[in-house]
C-alpha cells in the first residue's frame, strides 16, 4: 500500500484514459464551478470596484513595486501560513487540512497522468506522500469538525446539525477516508475493494462538482480579499472603516477562554 500507486493497479479493470478523463473532468468542474461561482455572486465585480474605490479615497498613492510587495506579503502570511487565524488549534488544523490536500490532489495528477499503467514504475515517495496527503487531511479535518468548529451548542443548535456550509470539509473528509481505505483494501486483493472504490468516486465527485454551492471556491476569494484589505491599509482608505482605537484588544474574562467565532 507505501510502495503501490493505487491508480496504476486500477488500471486492470479500469482502462487508463478512463481515469484521466474523470480527474480532467473534476478539475473543469472546479475551473468552471469557481467562474461560475464568480459570476453569479458578483465576487469579481466587487473586487475591483472595493478596488478602485480604495485607490480613489486614499490619502497616500501605492507604486506598483509597493503592490508587488503587498502581494507576496498577503502570499507568504495569509495564505501559505493563514495568520488570519491567530495562533492557536484552529490555525493548526487549517494548515494541516490545507498542506493535506494540496499533497493529495497534486499526487493524484502525477501519478494518473505520468504513471497510469502498471508497467509504469512509480516513485515510491508519490504513494507514500498521496498517503500522508490524506493522512494530513483527516488529521486537520476531522480535529477541526469534532473539537474546533463552531460551538452550536452555545448557539442553541444541535451538535448534529449539518449546513450547506459543512458540505465542503465533510465531502473532503469524506473523498480522503475512502481513498485511504479503498488503497488499504487493493493492497489485500480485497473483495470490499470496488465498493469503496465506487463511495471514494462519488465523494470525490460531490468534493469537485459542488463548487457553486460549498465553501470550495473561498480558497480562491480569501486571498483576492486579503490582499485588497492590505492595498486598503496601504492608500490609508482602510476599505471606509475607522482607524483602530488606542485601547487594548479585549476577549473573553480571565475565567473562561473564548471558543466562539
């Protein structure tokens, strides 16, 4: 299962290019999910007007090194280590979920797309990194789901309750638990292996084709929103919102730490 690339051994039931269409598949359905995504919520156009606004009511004119220099700040903070979070559980469990599947997906397209057969040798380390991919996906998912989330039951809600908003994380928890478990029962010549197979393809469908309608495309937005926030700051129109105020941050008492979000 360490050493096997999965894909390659299904290829002896499944023919090659049939799994490369559906992974060619589930990325246009992300592509064409998150442009739709786009459109339909008018995200792009709210982009550039909070844009354009930013620029005309700034006190100071940002250069264009100045820009780039935001950019690759808003790149290396916000995004490759998401300090929006703080520091703290909840950070910890988004990085790993994130790293999870950035692995696990790029994996997945190596070895369908340049070893899909099993004459192919495949590099031991893809295997092995596919498997701790999704290994790092339900660490950080499933710590996230059962311990951090939001705290429905100060909220009144049922700890059961499931929101289009969870579609996300769950169909991810989902897609990475199957696909561990359907390698884990090839590697054996399992009979109970294709069932998996079959749930693993329909989570990992719903994962990719439920963009419009999960939190999937947020990825994509949180960035363009970090980085225009920065901008913001930088022209010193701060997005029409007040300065910060001289007292000190305040949360929570000295008896009890915060865990609502």
């Amino acid at each position: 299962m360490f050493t096997t690339n999965p894909f390659a051994a299904l290829t002896t039931t499944l023919p090659s290019d049939a799994i490369q269409i559906y992974v060619g598949v589930m990325i246009a359905l992300v592509v064409c999910g998150t442009l739709f995504d786009v459109w339909h919520k008018g995200s792009a156009a709210y982009f550039f007007d909070s844009w354009r606004r930013s620029r005309n009511k700034g006190t100071r004119q940002v250069g264009g090194g100045q820009v780039l220099g935001l950019a690759i700040r808003t790149v290396l903070v916000e995004v490759a280590t998401s300090a929006e979070f703080g520091l703290g559980r909840r950070r910890a469990a988004h990085l790993l979920t994130m790293y999870g599947f950035l692995l696990y997906v790029a994996t997945t397209v190596v070895m369908v797309f340049c070893y899909a057969t099993p004459d192919s040798a495949t590099p031991a380390v893809l295997p092995q990194l596919w498997i701790a991919g999704a290994l790092l996906v339900c660490l950080g998912g499933y710590w996230f789901w059962f311990f951090i989330r939001v705290d429905v039951a100060a909220e009144g809600n049922s700890p059961f309750r499931i929101v289009r908003a969870d579609l996300f994380v769950l169909s991810l928890l989902a897609s990475a638990s199957l696909g561990l478990i359907w390698a884990a029962l090839q590697s054996v010549e399992s009979w109970g292996a294709n069932i998996v197979l079959g749930l693993y393809l329909i989570a990992t469908t719903v994962l990719f084709g439920s963009v419009p309608w999960s939190k999937f495309s947020h990825m994509f937005f949180k960035p363009a929103a970090a980085f225009e926030k920065r901008v913001s700051e930088a022209t010193g129109s701060r997005s029409n919102l007040p300065a910060p105020a001289d007292e000190p941050e305040t949360f929570g008492s000295a008896r009890e730490r915060p865990r609502h979000y």
